[in-house]
C-alpha cells in the first residue's frame, strides 16, 4: 500500500496497477489516478521549482487551476512540457520528469535565487540592465549579456526540438445548446436541453464526469450526488441527439457562438488505436451555451503559502473523495469561509488526523463549529497562519491572533507541528468563456467574487459560475438553463447547511514571502511595489509584475492580487476593477491547431500529365500549388545543361511543355464580349468566332493585373486564359465586377481550369508534329493561321489546337479533356519522334521567353503600368476599360518609371533575379540603384548570360553601360542595357 | 471513344483498411459520371434551368441553392444561387443541355473532365466530413439529395447528400488526389474500405 493512499474510498480502480515514473524513478498507480494523485499516493509532495526563486514546491490544486505541479512528458524522442500534473491521467509506461531545475528536482542550484531578495523583484530586470552607459558597459549590451542567463535560470519547461510525433485532428460541429461543465448544474441542464429534444453537446475537461458531485458528501434523488451523475452521464449517452464530450477544455468562446474546445482523445492510453488523434480540436456552432463552469477556490496570500504541503481546502477533499490519497498525517486548516469547514469533515471522514481549523473571523456560524467539532479538530478563531517552516515540505506553521476588519497580528506565534495545510479564502467564479464573450464582470460583496452579469446574450449560467452554491439551487439553474419548465421535475437533494461567503480576508501580512501568482512567482510585495512605483492601472500591474500572465493565466491569482492592488490603492476592489480574461482558458497544443495541416500544409494541385512527368524523368518544383517540371534533365546534365537543351532544341525543331497550370476561365452569356471589352485593355467585342487573342488587364488603379489569350469560341461562349499565378485574383476580380460593379451584364464564370489538359508544341517542326497525328482537320497557315483555332482528334481523343507562341516559334497550345490529357500527350510524343521533339520544363520555358522578351509574374509585379512594360499598343482609345482612367496620370506617366529592359551579362557570369542595378559600382557601401533584375538565364540563342529587368527610364538607357549590385549573392560586374526584345524582334518565325 | 484517366488511378487501391477490431466506419470510392455540368440561370430564370434538368434528367429539383435530387445513376443540386451542378453515368448531357437551355435563360458549362467526384458512404461518413468542412452535416440540416458549397483549406468542394449516410464530394481535378489522401487519412481513426 502506498504511504499516502487510504485503504478504502475513491473512484479509482484498485484491481489494477499502473506502473509509471517521475524523474525516472518508478511509481505506481491506479486507473483512474492523475500523476498529482499518483504521487501524492506515493508521498511525493515535492513536484516541481518556482519560475525565479526556484523554490520547492507542491501540489496547491486538484484539477485545471493548479498552477505549481507543471511537469515535462517524454514521449519517444519528443518532449512536451508544461503538463499540469493534476489533469495528467497516468497510464503503462508513462515518463514524466519536473522542470525549472539543474542538476535535480531535490537539489537545484537555481534555488541560490532566493537569497536575491528584493534584488529580484517585479521589473528587477528592466531596473538592474538598462542603465546609463558607464564605461565598456552600454546598459542595452549589458543587459543582453546577462538575459542569456536569466533566460536560463528563470522559465518554465523546455520545449523539444524534434518533431512532434503525434497525430492531432480538427472537428466541426453544431448543436442546439452547448453544455460547459458537467457538474450538477451542467448534467442538469444538459438533461433538460436533451428530453426537449435539442441537439446537446457535453463537454468537460475532466476525465470523470460529474464535477463536484464525485467529491461532495451530498445525496441527488435519494442517492450519493456521484451515483446520480453516474447515471445521468450514461443516459445522456444513450441519447442519441447528445454528444458527451469528456477531456474537453472549452478554451475560446468568439463572435457569433463560435466556441474552441480541445479533446484530449489519447493522452491518457499507453497505446492509441490506429488512426486515433492524440487530440481533437472542436469548433463548435452552438445555439445557446450553458455556462457550469463552477468556481475556482482561492488561496490565501501569507508568507510561506507556496511550501509543498500546502494546498487548496477543497482540492484536498477532492483527493480522498475521488482518489482515495490522504494529503496528510497532520492537517491543519486556515480559512475565511464555512466550505473549509466541509472539506476538513471529509478529511476527517476519510481518515485524516485534523490538528486545528484556524479561522480569521473571530465569530463563526453554527453549522461551521458544529462541523468544526465533528472533525474533532482545535477550533482557532480571530486567528491567522503568519508563517510556515520546513524546507522541501511543511513541518510546522506560526498561529497568530488577527484582526479580520484591519488586518492587524497581535501576540506571540505559537508553532503547530502538521505536514499539510489547507487554505480556503473563499471562491472565484470560473467566468472566464462569458469575459472572452464580452460579459463584464460585476463584482459581489457578499461572496467577495466577481459574478457574470445577469443579461448575456447567447450564452446562460448555472450554478457556481453564478455563484450559486447550494445543491438545491444549481440543479434548479441547471435545469432552467437547459430549457426545463416544470420544477416538480427536480430531483430531491441533501446538502450540508454551510454558507461560503468568505470573510474580505485575502492577505495575512508578516515576514518572508507571501505569494500571489504561484506560478509567476509574484509576490504581494511586488504588487506594493508596482503600485509604489506608479503603476496604478490594474492592466500596468499585470504587465508589471506579470500577475495572472503564467500558462494558467492567473487562475488562483487574479482576485487577490486585486485585491492587494485595492489596499495599497485605498480603493474598493470593483473601483479597481478587473481585467478581461483572454482566450485560452487552458493551454492549447499547437499541433491541435494545426491538426491534419501538418506535414500537409498546402495541398498538393497537380497537372492531368503529372504522372507521365514523374515517370519520364522530370525534375519537379512547385509554382503556388502546382507542381510542375522544372527540366527533364538526362542523366549527369545539370540544370542548365538540360534546359540549354531543351531551349536548344525546342527552337530548332520542336518541345512540349505542359501547359495544363495556365488559369481557364469559362466566360459566358451574351454579355460577354461586352464584358471583357470593360475589363481588358484592348477590343474583343471584334473578335471572330474561331481566333484567339492576347488580352492586357489592369487593376482600377491602372496597373497591370494580368495578360493571357481569349479564345472565342462561340458567339456568347470566351474561354480566357490567364497566367497560372494569377489565375484566382484574376477570377475574384471578375466576379466583382460582375457582382459589385456592373450586376445587369448577363455573363456566368467557370473556373474550367482543370477542365482542360494543355500541351504546347513549338519549334520550327510543330505544324510537322501536328500534321501527323491530328485528324479531322488541317493545320496548315490558311486552315490554322497565328491566333486561329480549329477542333479535331488525336488519337481518338476530341482536341482544340490554337496557334499561338510565348517562346516565339512557330507554337500551338492543344487543349483536351483532362481526363484524355496523358493519352494525347503520349501521342504528341510519339508524334514527335521523328521530328527531335524533346519535353521541355519550366526553366527552359522561361529561358525562350526571356529571349523573347515576353512579360510573366516576376514582371507583373503589381506596380508596372502597360507603358513600363512597352504594352502601351495595347490600350484602346476607342472605348473605357477598367484602370483606363488612370492612364494619363502623372505619376503613371512620370518618364523616370521603371521600364522594362534587357541586360546582357558582360563578364559571362550568370546573373540573378532581384540583383540591383547601378551607375556605379561600390562593393563596400552598395547604393545608387536604378532598377533591378527579373528574371535571368543562359541564352542558348545569344550564347551568353541575359536576363530581363526594370530600369528607371529604360528604354533611353539602352546601349548603355551599368554594374549588377547584389551583395546578398556577394556578386557584382559590368552589364549592359539592352532592348527587351532578344531575339526575332519581327516575329517572322512565330507567324511562319 | 477514348476512356477518361482518374487523378486518382496510382493512389485508389481497393481494400479493406479496418481498425484494429476489423471495423470500418466509412467506404471511400471514386463515382465516375459520364457527364458533369454547371447550369447558371440568369436572374429571374432559375425555372427556365429547373425545366431544362427536367427535361434533359428527368430529375425534379423542387427548389434553388440547397435543394437537390439523387438517384443511383444521376443526380441534380443547386450549389449557389441560380447554379446547379448536374451528373449523370452516361456521356454528352452538356450537348443535350445546351439545347435545352436558351441563351435568354442561362449558360451550359461542360465540367465532365474538369471535376471528380469521390464518394464517403457508412455510419461514420458525418464524422470524417466534418473533420475537413464547417458544415452542418446532419440530416435534418442537410436532407438527402440537398447540396452545398464550401471549402477545405485551398480546395473548393461541392458536396450533395445522396444517401442517409452517403455523400458525394465534387473537387477540382487537380486537387483530387491530394484531397483523397486526406481523406484517408481522416477515416483511418473509424476504419475505412475502398471500393
């Protein structure tokens, strides 16, 4: 038997044993356990090492507020830190180790931080590193110097560096009402909600549902609280319009009843089922959401608080209620409300030895020294613990007199020998989700706690959350909550008569250290202290002092450091006010977040010849989603060499490239050619059914959006082709204008993208390649002159060819049905055979279009007007288009823009993308830029380095000399400016 | 006539991918309509569209954006307003729909190539969608034969309820294996088989 588990009682499962370890010492447990209850069991009361002074410390708290007992998992290689020890269910072969310490748990040299004092106080480091320069020592440098190893001495766990093994889903969802909570309150409303038949949804974080109800000694309909929620929980998952969601944190409530939740699907399984996510992220559109969220115990703020051994009044019972462990040989008590009262009784029960109950109200009720007298324990009122001793755990408490009304201690301390302390300074609602949803807190005197106001939208409160603390009554909100009617419905319930409204005790003054934010390590003499030093807003003394800004964000601590901030204010607590509680109300792996998006964060688009791309060699990088062939490199060819040969050869017999990326948008309606006459640059109203055209589109400030061909392939039927980056804004900016702008045009647009494969065949034996393999119609110049397009078949397979060149051959682009896009392309290869045809990539495409001086993304860069790229011809005068009142516009026109030129490399060394361009050359303080390259390769035509840029006025630069500046590359040398347009500036071999 | 190539041919293998106690929730397969087509009905003339379904189909669709019909081999749903996505096993209904659909009514798109359709039929079919799509997939919210527009990160889906536990999820052709692989992935946790 574990030292500190009790023989009989909890709800754990005493048939089985679970071996686990901690600091690589082996522990066992139950099924059932949490690591806090397991160790505990054990008689580990040292878990863990405070922020800065990394003092000893315990458990304070039994579930999801605990802010102390923070531990790192191993998990193979990976290591999550962090992990509340009290919401960790332990299970075969869990390894967990403590945190914040070197070289042990046990003995911490970063403990020497203690004997710091004051020195280490809120802000100590703004104070101590940023002063004035004195010597060598520049206060900035000083203090980067020493963050390295504050960063080191202070801080939480250690985040692994490998990857994350885990496997995290995501889930949406939508139901009528959304319960937060399962407690009384919570299980009642759900019920209620369910037998009207609304869509209910159950979450709780626990592992056990029923909250309050597994560690009260209340009755629920003639039975104990917990057996009643036992059964509640198994009807209600019965039901088959209810989802019962145990280890779910609701974490985020956003606009428009959107609600964040994060299951907790495997955490606690030595071994996951195939496919199951270690944890699920739950967006959830709910109805009405339920609040039952309870309320959080809080600390008393004295010196010596944070000794392990000391702990929360309530997550003591709730250890030997629900776990069976005992927290102490010898308990004392300190309190400011009757509910500690309760607590002590089930200790008591339990089989606890109850040494005092120390009071600080010098009068209390009846049911409480009633109570007080069942646990058999001294009754100290008017009293007040005003310090502990012991080192990594509690031996020993001082007990003085204090007056509740001024705080004032009197008299001698007297020593009370116990090993456990608990402390209850009354209960703070859990009103977190309601504050993310914008509810203000209102404070109540009587209860000393901020409430949930009355009037929400989208959201109802039961039970504590309201601070409504009797049984009776948090059924009955439950019940109301849920959408029940008929009271006569209510179960019957038993409950001990105490009243938890606490004294307006929050702080015992006295020597030593009295903590506030256990988990930032904040004292209530660094909340003096931000006030002293002018910090009187509460928002400053959070910032300040860090208060309540832990990885539990302040759940313990928010109230009486309020408090404490109010005193040294001689304000009222509501004067002081309170911050707003942000989302996460629990912390949020961020792998949950990413879920399924990791390793897959982009989908993967691919071309209907992808396959055959891969099978024959291509080298393959992605443009957007796309994937698309780089080279088809034969074996030993670098980069360059394979695409200097397919250029090469391209030109002087034929290529294909796959153009099935290319955006395709299916303009339609009678409408239509009026419609694009408005949204390019140039006429297609005149366009023949059967021709194609080369379209130029600006955005409404004149600049180039886009270009790409028409097609007119019916009188009412356009199918537009845009640049494969463009293709999405292009369409979003089409359906504006349809939508916004001018919604009476009778006009529909299809994404046809993937509808169509696209293969383009150049060089001088295309028409060759064509001719022997297509059917059903002629190729030749009359049948299928520059820009036509004839429809016929290759291979059996329907095929729409339209002669038109971005490499500057003689070039068609043979679109078919995706689907028939790897059989045509297999047949245009074949085709091709005799006639050298070679597939060619990205990279060799680039290169014939750079010689040819032809205008992609990489020039449409988003501030370049038709003038700037020398497409001025393209802009009609004879009718409005959009962007085209912007064409005179100064700054549109200025003669020093940006203008697109061609440089040639004069030291033969390739040139770069995004180099600058300068007059004159200053390699060690690079300046003076006149433009900036674009695009850049080796020209198979020119033999030689070339490449594309834009060049403050340009175009009057050409024949000039200039220097490329790209210090980033370390690469600099003499170029040339030249005309855009490398090779066959007529055009003569395209129109062939 | 020349067979159609799936994007998902190298990654579609029939099997039975169980959990560990042999279950499986969902049955993933690839539906191969002959015929995909768009049908955009100008403002006003979403009857005209509703007769020409009618007429081409056989297929009554009893209202606009949402509502749809299914049968085993055809199927019918208005995706946004004014705009029904139509499929059918056999081939060439754009033909037939263009003329049944007048240029006074609306527009006839052909997207028998561009779209494919990956079918999520079993018990667990809701669970697995709803791991990709914020859409309400529960039959009183979307009733057999009702369709709907939405989207998984960058891939756009039109999914119509053919079936108490059986959807149709139409995906642009080129994100289709990409999306396949997702969601096999997705139905790993409740076991899965591919037809």
């Amino acid at each position: 038997m574990s030292p500190r588990r009790a023989t009989s009682g909890g709800l754990i499962d005493r048939s089985r044993s679970i071996r686990f370890t901690f600091d690589g010492q082996e522990f066992t447990g139950h099924p059932g356990d949490t690591l806090a209850s397991a160790l505990l069991a054990n008689g580990v009361t040292l878990l863990g090492r405070s922020f800065k002074y990394h003092r000893p410390r315990g458990v304070l708290a039994a579930g999801v507020d605990e802010p102390n007992a923070l531990v790192t998992i191993l998990r193979g290689e990976a290591r999550e830190p962090n992990i509340q020890a009290t919401m960790l269910e332990i299970y075969d072969g869990l390894k967990v180790v403590s945190q914040n310490r070197f070289p042990s748990l046990g003995m911490d040299v970063g403990a020497v931080n203690q004997l710091g004092g004051k020195v280490l106080g809120a802000g100590f480091y703004y104070k101590t590193f940023m002063g004035p320069v004195i010597g060598p020592l520049k206060g900035t440098r000083f203090w980067m110097f020493c963050e390295h190893f504050i960063r080191r001495a202070a801080g939480l766990g250690k985040a692994g560096t490998m990857a994350d093994p885990s496997r995290y889903e995501r889930m949406n969802a939508f139901c009528d009402v959304l319960v937060v909570g399962s407690g009384p309150a919570g299980l009642m409303a759900a019920k209620a909600a369910a037998e009207s038949g609304q869509r209910v949804i159950l979450a709780e974080q626990d592992a056990r549902l029923g909250g309050s109800a597994n560690w009260c000694d209340e009755t629920i309909d003639g039975q104990p609280a917990g057996d009643w929620a036992a059964a509640t929980v198994r009807e209600l998952a019965r039901m088959s319009n209810v989802r019962v969601l145990p280890r779910t944190s609701v974490w985020g409530y956003y606009d428009g009843n959107t609600i964040a939740a994060l299951e907790r699907v495997t955490d606690h399984k030595a071994s996951p089922r195939r496919g199951e996510p270690r944890q699920r992220h739950w967006t959830i559109r709910v109805g009405k959401v339920v609040l039952a969220t309870g309320a959080f115990e809080r600390p008393l703020v004295f010196p010596g608080n944070d000794r392990p051994g000391v702990m929360l009044a309530s997550a003591a019972e709730r250890y030997a209620a629900e776990y069976g462990v005992l927290p102490g040989e010898k308990i004392a008590v300190l309190t400011n409300n009757d509910g500690a009262y309760r607590s002590a009784l089930a200790l008591r029960e339990a089989g606890c030895h109850i040494v005092a109950i120390i009071d600080v109200r010098a009068d209390i009720s009846q049911p409480a020294r009633a109570t007080a007298v069942r646990t058999g324990a001294e009754i100290l009122t008017g009293r007040a613990v005003t310090a502990t001793e012991g080192g990594k755990k509690l031996h020993c408490i001082k007990v003085q007199a204090f007056d509740a009304a001024t705080g004032q201690i009197s008299g001698d301390p007297r020593s009370i020998d116990v090993d456990c302390l608990l402390m209850s300074g009354g209960w703070s609602p859990v009103i977190n989700l309601a504050s993310q949803a914008g509810a203000k807190a209102e404070w109540n005197e009587r209860l000393q706690a901020f409430l949930p106001p009355k009037d929400a939208d989208g959201w109802i409160g039961a039970g504590g959350f309201n601070g409504t603390f009797s049984l009776d009554a948090a059924l009955s909100e439950g019940f109301a909550a849920g959408g029940g009617t008929d009271a006569g419905l209510l179960p019957a319930t038993s409950s001990v008569d105490l009243d938890i409204a606490p004294a307006g005790v929050f702080e015992i003054t006295g020597k030593g250290k009295a903590f506030v934010d256990f988990q930032h390590d904040v004292t209530s003499e660094d909340v003096r202290l931000a006030h002293r030093e002018g910090f009187q807003s509460v928002e400053h003394l959070k910032r300040y002092t860090t208060l309540g800004m832990a990885t539990d964000q302040g759940k313990t601590s928010n109230v009486p450091g309020l408090a404490i901030m109010a005193n040294a204010l001689g304000k009222q607590i509501p004067e002081v006010g309170t911050t707003r509680f942000r989302p996460p109300f629990a912390p949020v792996t961020i792998g949950a977040l990413a879920a399924e998006r990791y390793g897959e964060i982009r989908p993967e688009r691919l071309t209907p010849m992808h396959d055959w791309h891969v099978e024959n060699g291509a080298t393959l990088y992605s443009a957007g989603l796309w994937h698309r062939p780089m080279i088809f490199g034969l074996p030993g060819e670098t980069v360059e060499q394979a695409y200097v040969r397919e250029a090469r050869t391209t030109r002087e017999a034929a290529g294909i490239a796959d153009v099935s990326t290319l955006g395709k948008i299916a303009v339609q309606g009678p409408d239509a050619a009026d419609f694009l006459d408005r949204v390019y640059t140039n006429m297609f109203s005149t366009l023949p059914v059967g021709k194609a055209r080369y379209g130029l589109m600006l955005r409404e400030d004149g600049l180039v959006l886009d270009d790409g061909t028409t097609w007119r392939l019916a009188e009412h039927d356009f199918l537009m082709t845009t640049t494969t980056a463009n293709a999405g804004k292009v369409m979003q900016h089409l359906e504006y204008l349809l939508d916004v702008i001018w919604p009476d045009l009778k006009v529909t647009l299809t994404s046809v993208t993937d509808q169509w494969a696209g293969a383009s065949i150049a060089g001088p034996r295309s028409r060759d390649i064509l001719a022997a393999c297509v059917t059903g119609t002629k190729v030749d110049n009359e049948t299928l002159p520059f820009m036509g397009i004839v429809y016929g078949e290759i291979d059996g397979a329907p095929v729409m060819i339209c002669r038109l060149s971005f490499s500057g051959e003689l070039a068609y682009e043979v679109y078919s049905g995706a689907g028939h896009g790897t059989h045509v392309w297999e047949a245009l290869i074949a085709a091709g055979k005799p006639f050298g045809l070679v597939p060619y990539g990205l990279e060799a495409l680039g290169t014939m279009r750079i010689e040819k001086g032809h205008v992609t993304g990489a020039e449409i860069d988003g501030r370049v007007t038709a003038r700037d790229l020398h497409l001025d011809w393209m802009l009609s005068k004879k009718k409005p288009f959009v962007g085209s009142m912007m064409m005179i516009r100064e700054g549109l026109v200025a003669p020093d823009r940006l203008q697109l030129v061609g440089i040639l490399s004069r030291d033969n060394i390739p040139l770069n993308g995004g180099a600058h361009i300068v007059e004159e050359l200053d390699q060690d303080n690079p300046h003076g830029s006149i433009g900036h390259m674009t695009a850049a390769c080796y020209s198979p035509v020119l033999g030689q380095y070339i490449g594309l840029a834009l060049v403050k006025a340009g175009k009057s630069r050409h024949g000039q000399r200039a220097f490329i500046s790209d210090p980033l590359r370390k690469r600099f040398g003499p170029i040339e400016i030249v005309s855009n347009h490398f090779y066959d500036p007529e055009g003569k071999r395209m129109h062939g | 006539m020349v067979d159609q190539l799936s994007p998902l041919t190298p990654v579609l293998r029939s099997g039975r991918y169980a959990r560990d106690d042999h279950s499986v929730g969902v049955t993933l397969a690839e539906v191969q309509p002959g015929s995909i087509v768009q049908l955009s009905a100008w403002p006003g003339q979403q009857a005209g569209i509703l007769a020409a379904i009618r007429e081409v189909m056989g297929l009554f669709v009893p209202g606009g954006a949402g509502s749809g019909v299914a049968t085993e081999t055809k199927s019918a749903f208005g995706f946004a307003p004014g705009k029904f996505l139509v499929s059918d096993q056999e081939e060439g209904f754009s033909v037939a729909f263009a003329d049944a659909v007048g240029p006074d009514a609306g527009t006839v798109t052909d997207l028998s190539h561009g779209r494919t359709v990956i079918r999520i039929a079993g018990p667990k079919a809701e669970w697995v969608l709803a791991k990709f799509f914020a859409v309400d997939f529960s039959e009183p919210a979307l009733a057999v034969g009702s369709g709907i527009s939405t989207v998984h990160h960058d891939i756009f889906a039109q999914i119509q309820r053919t079936g108490a536990d059986q959807f149709d999820v139409y995906v642009f052709r080129s994100f289709a294996r990409s999306f396949w692989n997702s969601l096999r992935h997705a139905s790993e946790e409740v076991g899965y088989e591919v037809e």
